[in-house]
C-alpha cells in the first residue's frame, strides 16, 4: 500500500469515528424531545385539541438537532469516501 492510501484509510476512519462521536449526545437528545413531543400531542388530543398552534421550544430544539445531526452524517459520509477511496488506491 502506497503513504496516500493509507492517509486517507487513516483520515476516514478518523472522521468516521469523530462523527459518531459528536452525533451521539445530539441523537440522544433528539429521541427524548421527540418522545417528548408524542406525549404531548396525546395529552393535547385527549384534552380535546391543540391550544396553540405555533412553535414550541422543543421543536426549535428539534430543529437544531436535525441541523447538528445532518452535519454530524456529512462529515461521516467524507470519512467514508476516504475510506473507499484509500481502498481502491491501494
């Protein structure tokens, strides 16, 4: 294997796993403001209805998470590539 394939195994592997890390507390989150979300829709429909109809905290929270989430998935696509690419430059 030739040095710029196996820099870019390393610096995909690298970014791969940054990724995950840094989506990791983000997803998390993201699940329980969305389980969140449910419950209240329940408890609102049991109550008879929506009192307001605008934006809730947790969904401008939702919002930045999906933000913080697709970025985290961006940067673990390009480790990804540099890992097939340093794969097929071998």
């Amino acid at each position: 294997m030739n040095p710029v394939s196996i820099g870019l195994l390393v610096l995909g592997v690298v970014l791969a796993i940054l990724a995950a890390a840094r989506a990791r507390a983000p997803w998390t989150r993201y699940r329980a403001l969305r389980s969140q979300e449910a419950n209240i829709a329940r408890y609102e429909a049991w109550r008879g209805g929506l009192r307001d109809t605008g934006p809730t905290g947790a969904s401008v929270a939702l919002e930045l998470l999906r933000a913080q989430l697709r970025t985290d998935a961006a940067i673990g696509a390009v480790g990804i590539l540099l890992v097939v690419a340093g794969l097929i430059l071998r």
